[in-house]
C-alpha cells in the first residue's frame, strides 16, 4: 500500500468519482485529479515531491548559501548581481527584503506594467526600493498591444486571460538581465504557499500567445532584441537567454521557511507596506479575471493556493473547504466594469465572448505539441535523473492530456 510520502512516479490510483481529497481541499472539479488508496489526491502528492526536492529549513539555508555566495561571485565588480521581479504584492516585497536584508545582494527591482497596476502595489514597491537603497526599473509595456493581447485571450475563449502580462514579466526580466549582463533572476513564489495549477487552467506559453494572437488580432507585434525581447518569449527565446547568456531563474523563498503572516509582519514594519486588498491583487485586472473563471470556466483557483496552505500546515482543512468554490472578494463590479472599459469594449461584446465554448491551449498551437511525442524519452531521462522527475511529472502524469 502507497503513502503519501512513498510511491512511484506512475503507480497512482485513479478515480473518477465525485471526490474530496482526505488531506487538502481539492475535489474532482480539479481536472485529471486522481486519490490513491487513503482518499489523498495526486496533487498532494507531489506537493510531498517537491518537499523532497525542495527543503527548507537547516538544509534548505545550506543550498541558498552556495547559491547566494555564487551570485556575489558572479557580479563581482558589477552594478548589481540579480534581478528581482516585484509586484508591490507580498510575496514579492518580502523577496526584495529577503536578498538585501538578509542575504546582502544587489538586486536591480524590475517591474512590469501592463495597464492595470493598482495603485496602492505602485507605492508598495517605490517605498521598499527607496527603504532598501534598491534601483526600481519599470517595464512600461506598449497598451495598445497589452490591451489587443487580452482581448485576444478573451477571443480564444482559454482561462490564461493574463498571458499577456506573464509573457512581459518574464520577457521583462531576462531583457533586463541580458542589458545588465546579469546571470541570476529570483521570483517570490513558493509552492508551500501558492500550490500547483492544472495545466488546463494556467499554461505559460510563449509559442501559444503567439499563435492566438496571429488568429485573433491584425495588430503585428514589436520585434524581439535581447536587452527588449517584448511581448516575444517562447521556446526559442529561453533557451538563447539560458544556454547562450548563461541566466539562471530561481524562486529562493523554496527554500526558506516562508510564513506569508510573519513575513507581512516584517514588510510592513521595515518596509511600511500596505496590503492591496487581496492577494493577486496587486494587479487589478484580477478581478475581471476571477470572475470570468468562476462564471465561465468554473474554475476556482483559490482552491490551488488554500489547498498548498493546508499541506504545509498554515491553514486548517475545514477552513479550506468552507472557501472552496465561494465568490472571491477581489471581484468587485466597479473594478470588473472599469477593466471591460478600459479594454475598449462594450458589455455586449464582452457578454459575447462569455457566451464562447470553453477552451483550453490543446485547441491552439503550444510548445506542448512539440514536446508531447517525447513523452517515452522525457520519462526514461527523468528516471535517470538526467532531467528532474518533477518536469515529467507536472506534465505527463499530474496532467493526463
């Protein structure tokens, strides 16, 4: 019989009856969800796989002192030797503490703006910057492709209506590393915290915003350079920026013993934060976003982040399962009114693209398509730990596709 903490990597049990899982608070509204023999879900499970691959405490300061004490190496002699993304939420703030305070780094803070920043993580982040002695490089994308880029995920009728956004941080850090001959990246994100999304519900695409963009708009978008690549990151892209220019991406707060309430303790003492309202909510085109997934697709992704909170001990089950599949607070009819106005389209428009079918990215062309004939490979060099196990797992077992 398999526990939670011991299995191999194909031998789960499947079910697909209406189920809640026994540990966490994700039930069979969460796509290719499966329980093992105890009622405890796949997800949960690799949650435990990521702990192993991941640690924290004693062993986890270790690995971010080699880390760390590489990067100072590395940007020896150097205006700066990292780059930080912030968003003026939480997580991030506490990122930006996390490496000066903490660590003793140099980081150059980078943000990108899309349009919708709320106002109140703007401030958020020129206050630490300021705090800190840290320099604030603000990536103002070009609205008018921003906004096509969303109205064309609203066309494509997929739940990953901030593609747009996520492509330009992503594209907006590495340009800012390769301008800055910079090697090292950090993101504020933790699984322990934030949890694992079904593919079906979040996919990060490159190749995939391309492809909706050429079906669904007529506006061409700016070219790709290495110190601007833009809204241009795809396959291609990354493995110039890794192989090429040598720059690494890490999400240190993996290893550390992360508590969201002790480090917002910290940010707003030291750092004279202020909570925007919500978590996401840094960005305002989140309300409009979580309730086209609620109303739309059905979808609540909370359930991704509650149900990681309960695993690593910071949120009761029962909790959980109360918030499960209710209205998040973040969807404010005055916000989601501003975000449709804001895009330049009427609630009639708007109401037309809600009426769609529902799709996912299998319906266009992703760098999915490419990898997924490699699945037999991927497993073997996951097996020989040439590559991690967790990359075909995520893919080819947590996502049954």
């Amino acid at each position: 019989m398999k526990t939670s903490t011991s299995f191999d990597i194909d031998d789960l049990t499947t079910s697909h009856s209406s189920q809640l899982c026994t540990r966490c608070c994700q039930d069979t509204t969460v796509p290719f969800i499966t329980f093992d023999e105890q009622g405890v879900c796949n997800y949960c499970h690799f949650h435990d796989m990521l702990e192993g691959v991941f640690p924290n405490g004693e062993k986890g300061r270790e690995i971010l002192t080699k880390l760390f004490d590489k990067v100072k190496a590395k940007g020896k002699g150097k205006k700066y030797d990292c780059i930080a993304g912030v968003s003026g939420g939480r997580d991030s703030t506490y990122l930006l503490y996390f490496l000066v305070k903490i660590w003793g780094l140099r980081p150059l803070a980078v943000h990108f703006d899309d349009g919708f920043d709320n106002p109140v993580a703007t401030e958020n982040m020129l206050k630490a910057c300021k705090i800190l002695g840290v320099d604030f490089k603000n990536v103002v994308s070009d609205w008018e492709e921003a906004k096509e880029l969303k109205i064309d995920f609203l066309k494509a009728s997929t739940p990953d209506m901030n593609m747009g956004t996520d492509i330009g941080i992503a594209s907006s850090l590495y340009g800012a590393a390769a301008q800055e001959d910079v090697k090292f990246i950090f993101i504020g994100q933790s699984f322990r915290t934030e949890g694992t999304k079904p593919l079906i519900w979040s996919f990060f695409d490159g190749d995939y915003l391309r492809d909706v963009h050429r079906r669904f708009s007529k506006l061409p978008l700016k070219g790709w350079s290495p110190n601007q690549p833009n809204f241009n990151f795809g396959a291609k892209e990354l493995v110039y920026y890794s192989f090429f220019r040598g720059i690494q991406t890490y999400t240190p707060l993996y290893y550390w013993d992360y508590i969201r309430p002790e480090a917002q303790k910290i940010i707003e003492r030291e750092l004279d934060w202020i909570y925007p309202g919500a978590h996401y909510f840094d960005d305002l085109y989140h309300s409009l976003i979580k309730y086209v997934h609620r109303v739309k697709f059905k979808i609540d992704m909370n359930i991704n982040s509650d149900a990681a909170l309960v695993r690593s001990g910071f949120m009761s089950r029962e909790e959980a399962i109360k918030r499960a599949h209710g209205i998040y607070k973040i969807e404010d009819p005055v916000v989601i009114n501003s975000c449709i106005e804001k895009l330049g389209v009427s609630k009639e428009q708007f109401e037309e693209w809600m009426a769609l079918a529902p799709k996912d990215f299998r319906d266009y062309n992703t760098m999915y398509n490419w990898i997924r004939p490699f699945r037999g490979v991927i497993k073997i060099l996951s097996k020989l730990n040439i590559i991690p196990k967790i990359v075909y797992y995520k893919y080819f077992v947590l996502n049954k596709l």
